[in-house]
C-alpha cells in the first residue's frame, strides 16, 4: 500500500538526473527508461504473509486523513539492494549533497 507523493516534478527532474548519471557510469542501465516508470509514492506497507488486502485497508484507513508534511530532502544515497530472508538490505556505495 502507498500514499502519492506531490508535487511530482521535483522529484522526477532529480530522479532522470540521478538516472542519466547512473547511465553514464554503469552503460547497463537504460536510464530513459527507469525514470519513465517512476512513480513518487511513500510505501506505508509491505507484506510477506498470506492477508486480505482488507485487512491491510482496514489498518491504514485512518491515515488517510492525516495532514500533509512537506520534507526536505537534503541528500541521496546510491545504495546497492538486495534480499535476505524477506528483507530489504542495502549497503550504502555513495552519498551526494543536495544544495539550497
């Protein structure tokens, strides 16, 4: 389950920029293509068990009357992901400062 995120063109402009820099560096990476399919959105729940999305629904229902935040992102990190025994893992392979 996930809330949109907004305003998108921010965060779509740093992502084709983060993706054609990921392209120039690693020539298997079809950057176009990546930041075509992009989608701001915030995850609020994952799932690795068997469950009715209505239970899941039902859970989170009241956060949709939550009040919206702004945030700032002052930083990314280019992160190698992975699985491990239904997890995310990651190591961190670089951090870049964003300015203003």
């Amino acid at each position: 389950m996930r809330f949109s995120v907004a305003p998108w063109d921010p965060l779509l402009d740093l992502h084709q920029l983060l993706s054609t820099c990921t392209g120039e560096v690693l020539r298997s990476v079809a950057s176009g293509s990546i930041a075509a399919q992009f989608r701001p959105h915030l995850g609020i729940a994952y799932n690795n068990i068997d469950r009715t999305a209505v239970e899941v629904v039902d859970a989170v229902a009241e956060l949709r009357g939550a009040e919206r935040v702004n945030v700032r992102v002052n930083q990314v990190e280019l992160v190698v992901l992975r699985r491990e025994d239904h997890t995310y893992r990651w190591d961190t392979r670089s951090v870049l400062a964003l300015g203003g």
